[in-house]
C-alpha cells in the first residue's frame, strides 16, 4: 500500500462524493462513513409511518372486534359495560402512544440502531462524535421529531375536522411542518432538528459481509495447506473480557476500511489494553485472529443470556 493512503485514509465508496465523511472514534480511529441523503431519510420515515399506521389500525381493528364481543355477551346492552369500555379505550390510547413514540426508541436503541423503514433503505442512527449511540441522544431526537413533525400534523387535522382553524393558522402549520421537512437538504450532513440538537446523524449501511473480508477463520489453514496468518494468535478469555459489543463493531469497521493508520492504531490499542507487545508488520492477521475470538465468545455469553454492551459495561 502506498504512503499516501496511510496520509489521507478516506477511499471513495459511494456515489456522491460530497456525503462522504470520516468519523474519528474516542480511540482516535479514522472511520469511512457516508452520509444518508435526504431522498432514503425521506423514504424511511414514510415507510416507519406505514408501518405505525398498519399497527394502529391493527390494535384498532382488535379493539372493534372485543367491543363486538361485548355486545354479543350482553345482548347489545352496551350501557351496562361502561368499566369495560373505558379500559378498552384506555388501552387504545396509550398503544397508539406507545406505536409512536416507543417504536422509534426501541429499534434506534438497538444494535442496528435503525428502524425497520431505516434498515429497508440500509441506513442508520449514530453519534456524530464518533461514540456509543446514547440513549439520551435517542430519547433527545425523537422528543424532537413530535415538535417538527406529528404534533403539528395532530393540530392540523384535528382543526380541520372540528371546522375552528382559521387560514392564517392553517398556512402557519403547514410551514412549520415544511420548513422541519425541509431541513436536511438545507446543510451538508442532511441533519434535522433532532440530530443537530442531539448531536447524531444517519449514515449509510454497509452491505458487504465481513466474511469477504477477515480471514476464514483464525483457525483454519489457507487453500496451501500453510496456517493462516491470524491462526498464530490465541487469546485468553481474560484478553477477551475488556471488551463487548460496541468495540466488536468498531473493530468490524476498522478491518472494513483497511486503512493501514486505522491497523496500526487499533491493533496497538487492544496489545496494550490486554497486556501484550504490539508487533510489527501483521497488524491484519491479529486484528482479524482478535475480532473471530471476541465475536465468538460474545455469541457464546449471548447463549447462556449474558450480554456485554461495551468496555464500560460490567463483566459477565
């Protein structure tokens, strides 16, 4: 490899240059991302709106058939079941709440940080500082989302239906909920209102499967017969334990981009965190023999219901 990529570590991946960017992680990794544009966080968010729609009509459609039920059992006497009544309306409410609000909380605070529209058009949320995606950051940029977007779209609808909404607060709506949506194609990192105050972004997936690039398997041979480089390197499960998920993906992004600085750099970090003398040379085969050892011993504690999140996280 040449000098100059170890300089300047960004390779161009996509398709309009202009969105990519490199992310610097704590450890001071230099990462390749690639901003999401406008168009698939658009695309995202009406399917994530499909969808909430489709639950809601769902738990609605369970509510009209219980109500049904209820008249069957009292003979059409509905006034009679006023207790039960309530409590199914109750229960419509806070599901309606929950389906949209909790439903971007739950996948965003996920491993794959993405809802089921993001992961449709291969995007997702993370830390625009390059650290674990909080869920204060979470929380922070979907409380905004209601400002900008639904809260907005409840008095506009809830207005016209009841006939009081003049056209000065009718024209009003409509540019607040414009102006929100608009938002991302007016800065260069297609942020709304919510990433800029929560300090996140949404970046482009990356498809390739990390079998295509890390070796085999650190235990195997090559098509030769010789062992495989990584195949030199046994780790303890004490070198094992400092680290969980979040470093897991890290390290998958660093042996993605191949990027001799980024090598370098975080395979001397995990030598001095275990307690081994970084070598020289084979930063590639150690970095890939460590991260075939973590992954598999994080899927093992995974089997037996243990789970370790990061490096912060408390040992299993």
């Amino acid at each position: 490899m040449s000098d100059s990529r170890a300089v300047e570590p960004w390779i161009r991946q996509s398709a309009n240059p202009k969105l990519d960017r490199i992310l610097v992680t704590p450890e001071g990794v230099p990462l390749n991302v690639t901003v999401a544009t406008a168009g698939a966080r658009a695309g995202a968010l009406l399917l994530d709106i499909a969808i909430i729609l489709g639950l809601i009509l769902l738990v609605t459609a369970a509510g009209a058939l219980l109500l049904w039920g209820f008249g069957v059992a009292l003979d059409g006497d509905l006034e009679n079941a006023g207790g039960p009544l309530q409590l199914l309306a109750v229960l419509w409410i806070i599901a309606v709440f929950l389906f949209r609000n909790a439903y971007f909380l739950y996948f965003e605070l996920g491993d794959r940080a993405a809802t089921w529209g993001k992961r449709a058009l291969g995007i997702r949320v993370a830390a625009r500082d390059g650290g674990r995606l909080t869920a204060e950051a979470v929380i922070a940029r979907n409380i905004v989302r209601d400002v900008e977007l639904f809260l907005p779209l409840v008095f506009l609808t809830s207005g016209e239906a009841s006939g009081t909404m003049s056209d000065f607060t009718a024209w009003a709506g409509f540019l607040w909920v414009a102006m929100f949506l608009l938002f991302p194609l007016f800065n260069r990192d297609r942020l709304r209102g919510g990433d800029v105050i929560a300090g996140t972004w949404v970046i482009r997936n990356v498809k390739r499967n990390l079998a295509d690039i890390v070796a085999p398997a650190a235990t195997e041979t090559t098509t030769e017969g010789a062992a495989s480089p990584a195949a030199a390197y046994h780790f303890s499960d004490a070198d094992l334990s400092v680290y969980g998920e979040y470093e897991l993906q890290t390290l998958e992004n660093v042996l993605r981009s191949d990027q001799d600085a980024a090598l370098h750099r975080v395979a001397a970090s995990i030598c001095e965190k275990i307690g081994w003398e970084p070598g020289s040379g084979d930063e590639r085969a150690f970095l890939e023999a460590y991260y075939t050892a973590l992954r598999a011993r994080l899927e093992r504690s995974m089997r037996f219901g243990k789970r370790r999140k990061d490096k912060h996280s408390a040992t299993e």
